[in-house]
C-alpha cells in the first residue's frame, strides 16, 4: 500500500505540481491560518490542535483572535474537516523543508486517524 508523503515545493520558475499531488500552502483551503501569527513552529503545533478539535474559543481569545476571526476559524475548521478525505492517498506539498515541521504532517495524520476508523468501522459491519 502506497503512504502518502509530505514533498517540499521547489522555488524553481516555471515549477509545476505533479500530477496526483496536492499544494497545501496558503491560499488553499488547505493552508495553515495560523501561520504570520506566530512563529513557524508554534503555528504548526496550533494547526495540529486546531484541526484536532482541542483549540477552543477561550484559548484563541488569550492568542489575541477577535470574535470574528474565532467564528472563521470554526467555519473554516468544519469545510476542511469535510474535504479532508479529498486528500486520501495522496502525497502532499507544501514549502516547508521535509527536515522541518509542516502543517501538512498534522493533515496526513488526521488521514491516518480517518482511515483507521473507516477500517474499524467496516470491521464491525
């Protein structure tokens, strides 16, 4: 079975994904929100609790986030937890060095987690 992968974008002119990869940088919906607002590896760490559902309103608040932006983080957080599997089996890429932490690794273990129990699921049926 083929593990997805993280690849790093190259700054090359003239790049192209390759075809089956999927860009999770900023400005897709698959970009960390969290990133400029924070130092890179305290955005990544706040993306892997965001996507997990463990970054709640009042933590948000004491990071500074005004009520507003807390709402488009939730709405946010809900369009991405329903596209994710659109991301199954693919590599992703982003341009963070693969030697570095990268939101892209919080969502390929969410994948992990979600194929886990589609398998656990299937099981009981």
């Amino acid at each position: 079975m083929n593990h997805p992968k993280r690849l790093q974008r190259p700054r090359r002119r003239g790049y192209r994904t390759p075809p089956g990869v999927i860009y999770v940088g900023r400005p897709t919906i698959w970009g960390n929100p969290f990133q400029g607002r924070a130092g890179h590896c305290e955005a990544v760490k706040l993306h892997s609790f965001w996507l997990a559902g463990e970054l709640g309103a009042l933590t948000l608040e004491r990071l500074r986030f005004s009520p507003g932006e807390i709402d488009a983080l939730t709405r946010l957080r809900q369009r991405v937890l329903s596209r994710v599997h659109e991301l199954a089996g693919r590599d992703l890429q982003c341009w963070c060095p693969t030697t570095a932490l990268c939101h892209a690794d919080a969502l390929l273990m969410r994948l992990t987690a979600l194929s886990r129990t589609e398998a656990c699921d299937a099981n009981r049926a």
